[in-house]
C-alpha cells in the first residue's frame, strides 16, 4: 500500500517539469509603457519553454543580439514577427533578446531580455523549475516517507538503508 502511495506521488509530481508558455507582459501584452525587466524578474525560463508575444498592427517583434538590446535597434535583427500572435520557443540555454523596432517603441520599454537555463535539478542558482507553474496540491502529503513526526520518523529520514526496517517496525509500533 505505501509503495503504491508513493508511486502515485511521484506520477503526480511529474506534470511539474512540464514546459511552461509565457504571456509577455501577460494581461498588456507586447505594448508601449510595459516595464518588461519586471516582469522577467522572479520567473525562471527553462529549455522548452515558451514565450507569446501578442500585440497590434502598429508592433512587431524582432529577435536580437545583446548589442541590439542595449543600443535599441533592430536593424541586426535575427529575426523578425509581424503577425500579432508570435510564439517563440526557447530551445537552447543562453540569453535571449527581443525589441519592437517601431519608432521609439524601444525606448519606451518595448525590450525582454531573458536567459534561458537547463530544466534540470542542478540548475545553477539553485531554483527548482516551479514557478509558473499552478499551486493547488500544496495539501496533498509531502512525501512518500514514513512519519517525519517522532523519533522513530526522524531515525528512518536519516538512513535510506533503515528505511525498509523502519516500514515494518512502524506499524508495529503503532506510531
Ligand atoms: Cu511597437
């Protein structure tokens, strides 16, 4: 019973690695007077990730390097989206840099640098891949583990070797 509960942790666990699509600007949008540095800041962007731009006919969106970035121009641009709903998908590690190159669109805060890390565990920085993703199982138990509660919980923690010994000494113990 305990080793089926802890698979079923585990299989409800996976979904939590799955890609994330982010909305740029969410609910604004790729538009003027959006402040794109805050909304980079506290998410973390993982290979397989998405990015949406949406936005009007009197936007676009160009893909550029980091001299592009910071000197707001497009005209090294690596790509160019034009088509309102732009999905981007962010396949390899590194920084990424998008602006609108229309008018002063730039200038007016029409610029998202992102840095793209590894989906893995040992992701340096040591954020787990969690954000964005939703909160709703924060009652559902911990972990597939013995009691942490007590003694006895805490002496199987310690040792993953005991921890057989303790899965049959715990319902003896009525613990
Ligand atoms: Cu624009």
């Amino acid at each position: 019973m305990a080793v089926a509960v802890g698979l079923l942790l585990l299989l409800l666990a996976v979904p939590a690695a799955y890609a994330t699509n982010y909305k740029v600007g969410d609910t604004a949008g790729w538009d003027t007077n959006v402040d794109y540095t805050t909304w980079v800041s506290g998410k973390t962007f993982l290979v397989g990730d998405t990015l949406l731009f949406t936005y009007g006919s009197s936007h676009r969106v160009d893909v550029v390097n980091k001299a592009g970035y910071d000197g707001c121009s497009g005209s090294n641009a690596l790509q160019t989206y034009s088509d309102g709903n732009t999905t981007i998908a962010l396949s390899s590690t590194g920084s990424y840099y998008y602006l609108c190159p229309i008018l002063n669109h730039c200038s007016q805060g029409m610029k998202l640098a992102v840095t793209v890390t590894a989906g893995n565990s040992s992701t340096p920085g040591g954020t787990p891949p969690t954000t964005g993703t939703p909160t709703t199982n924060t009652s559902s138990p911990s972990a597939p583990t013995p009691s942490r509660n007590g003694a006895m919980g805490r002496f199987c923690w310690m040792d993953a070797l005991v921890v057989g010994a303790c899965l049959m000494l715990v319902p003896l113990l009525g613990l």
